[in-house]
C-alpha cells in the first residue's frame, strides 16, 4: 500500500487509511498527534459551564484495591467449532421458519383480500 495514504496505530501498529478516526485492529484513537498538537480543542461556538466552583470528591468512585476473581474457562479449538456451528444451524433453521411463517400469512392475506 501507499505508505502516504496510510496511518499506523501508535499502540498495536496496523496500517490503516489516512481518514480513519480509530484503529480497526484495537480501536485506539489514530488522532492523537491532531488533538495534541491543537491549541483549540473546544469550538468556540460550544456551550460550555464553569465547574471550577463544584469542588464535589470522586472517592466513592474508587475501584476496590483487593483482586477480583474471575472464574476461567478453557475450552478446545473443535469444542468451540463444534458449538458456533449449532448456534449457525439454529440460526438457519430460525431464518427458515420465519420465512415460512412470512409465506403462509402472506397466502392468507391474499385469500381473504380475494
């Protein structure tokens, strides 16, 4: 690719397009250098309010110091296959019931127009 019309992520290094607001490997932001480098980072046409007055604490906003556990659950490549191909075949057999279901009302509503 033309390494001018392309930006790479500061924090995983994928190239993406110039344009791209954020990263399509992690979801950094790929402006940082643009918003550093500005010096207005608020319009001037924004409303904004004036909290320098609130002097409100964020201490119960904390995150507890202790670990929290996580239960782990490991499973195998073919597992995994296994499962995501039943969730599929729900998902046709769904798609196919509905259509079905579509059709019959569609042939009752054309009966009772008749």
């Amino acid at each position: 690719m033309n390494t001018q019309l392309e930006t790479r992520c500061l924090a995983c290094g994928v190239l993406s397009v110039r344009e791209a607001r954020f990263c399509r490997q992690c979801g950094t932001s790929l402006r940082v250098d643009e918003l550093a480098s500005s010096t207005e980072l608020v319009s001037p046409d924004a409303v904004t309010v004036d909290l320098t007055a609130h002097q409100r604490s964020t201490e119960q906003f904390r995150l507890p110091t202790a670990p929290v556990a996580v239960a782990e659950t490991r499973i195998e490549s073919a597992d995994l296959d296994r499962h995501l191909a039943n969730v599929y075949r729900a998902q046709v057999i769904e798609r196919a019931q509905h259509k079905r279901r579509m059709a019959v009302a569609l042939l009752l509503a054309a009966v009772s127009i008749v």
